[in-house]
C-alpha cells in the first residue's frame, strides 16, 4: 500500500466515524452509546498495528478452535472476517478519493485534508462493491449483538482468559482488545436490539439510494 493510499483510506474513516455520529446522534446522547463512535474509530475501521494484526488472525482462528465453543469460535471468526472486509471496502473507496477529490495530493497533504459526507458518498458509490457493503453492515449488527450477549455473562473474564492466551501465542492481542472494548462498552448499554435495528435500517436505506444512483 502506497503512502497515499494509506492517508486516503485513513481520510474515509475519519468522515465515516463523522458521518455515523451525525446519523446516530440521537442514540449517541444515551447512556452507553455515547463509546460506540470511539469503538468504530479506533477498532473496526482503523484497529491498531492492522500489518501484524492481519497476519495473526487466521492463525488465532485456528487456534481457537480447540480452546473454546463453537458458537464462541464462529463469533471471533466472524469478527475477523468483518475486521478484514472493512478495510478492503475502505481501501477500494480510498482508491477512488485518488482519482477525485485527493488526485494529485501527496500523502502529507491528503493527511491535513478533508472531505464532505457527500463527497464520501460519492466514492463509495463510485467504488461500488454493493453485495459486501450490505454484508458489512449485517455483520457489524450482529457483532454488536455478539458483544452485548459477552458483556451479560456472569463470569466474561474467565471465558476470555484462554482466549488471551491464544491470541497472545500468535500475537494477535489486538482483537482480544477489541473484544474486551466491545463488551465494556455494551455492558452501559440496557438494551442494544434498538440500536442494531436502526443501524440495519438506516444504512441500508443509504446503500439503496447510492446503487440506484450509481448503478
């Protein structure tokens, strides 16, 4: 990946995570939700040292396998998969603020930059990859689910302890960062069904409304 690339990509997350606290304001102000921007930001659209992170994940999968449940092992699975598909999605809309907006710019000034919500949507429909943008969105929801379910068990650190242990034997410790953010952060939530259903919905009817536009 390019250095240009990498500040375009990192310039789509930025106003993605703007564009979702604007969206979601109205669940944001509530106890519990006001952490969930910072969860996208800093774990599923840009989690940290994301070169190591990515060469470690199949491996913890595998791993897994034999330390917890199924039900557990395919939830973790799942979360790779999405931790992964939202980069490619990220990267393939960052490639098209290359051609428009960003063309041109070296690295150092697309860092210092912006960009508007429209001209965000504009590149994703302009990148399209419809069929996978509607996958994200339903793993996301049941990530979300997943994590609230984590943070309702009575003894969560003691089902995660093994957990740790694996991802640390393939030095994949920040996806157990991720889990654990995930299920603190749900635990102030009451009920988080309203919050999947309305993310379900709302994105959904932003992705209908960009194909038609851009197909």
């Amino acid at each position: 990946m390019t250095p240009e690339i990498g500040q375009a990509q990192a310039l789509v997350v930025r106003q993605t995570i703007n564009r979702l606290e604007e969206t979601y304001s109205d669940f944001i102000q509530g106890k519990g939700f006001d952490r969930i921007p910072e969860f996208f930001r800093e774990h599923l659209y840009s989690p940290p040292n994301k070169n190591q992170r990515d060469a470690a994940l199949e491996n913890l999968y595998e791993k897994l396998k034999s330390v917890t449940g199924p039900e557990m092992t395919q939830n973790i699975h799942n979360l790779i998969i999405l931790i992964q598909l939202t980069d490619d999605l990220d990267v393939a809309t960052a490639k098209i603020l290359l051609d428009g907006p960003m063309k041109g710019k070296s690295a150092e000034e697309i860092a210092e930059a912006s960009i508007t919500t429209e001209e965000l949507n504009h590149c994703i429909g302009k990148a399209g990859c419809w069929e996978d943008r509607h996958r994200q969105v339903d793993m996301i929801g049941d990530t979300l689910s997943f994590f609230f379910t984590l943070s309702k068990l009575p003894l969560v650190k003691l089902v995660m302890a093994p957990i740790r242990v694996a991802a640390s034997l393939v030095g994949a410790g920040e996806l157990v960062d991720t889990m654990e953010t995930g299920y603190q952060i749900s635990r102030n939530i009451k009920d988080m069904k309203p919050f999947v259903d309305a993310f379900n919905d709302r994105e959904k009817v932003l992705l209908d409304r960009l194909q038609k536009e851009y197909s």
